[in-house]
C-alpha cells in the first residue's frame, strides 16, 4: 500500500509558452504535443492546474479538453 502525496501542486498562471511543465495524461511516448492555456481548474493524474495554467499535453487529449470546454479562447 502506498501513501498518496497529500500537497496541492499547481502551475503558475504566467508561466510563458516555451516553459510550460508537461502532463503525464497517458499517451505514446513519441506523441506529438501541445501547449495549452486552461479556462478551468483541472487536476491530471494527481496535480492542480490552475485556470490560466499553460500546460503541455499530448493532442490528442488536448483535443478532448478543447472538446470539454477546459481550454481558453485566445
């Protein structure tokens, strides 16, 4: 049994484009990747995202997020 890391984690809001922290969301490791900006609060495999987050996650699920509503509008 393993102990769960109980601290909140969360990206800074004006973090720019080019040093944006990756998310480890499930995907090969040779799947291409996207940097996105959050509209919404949004935890991915156990770390807080804040709304404004600019964050680096593979397309595919960058496009289910824009799909669900939690990627901002620029």
């Amino acid at each position: 049994m393993t102990a769960k890391n109980l601290t909140p984690q969360s990206a800074a809001p004006e973090a720019p484009a080019d040093v944006a922290p990756s998310a480890r969301a499930a995907a090969p490791s040779n799947a291409p990747m996207e940097t996105i900006t959050l509209a919404n609060h949004l935890n991915i495999e156990g770390r807080s995202y804040l709304p404004g987050a600019k964050v680096r996650v593979p397309a595919d699920y960058a496009r289910r997020l824009r799909i669900s509503g939690y990627v901002a509008r620029t």
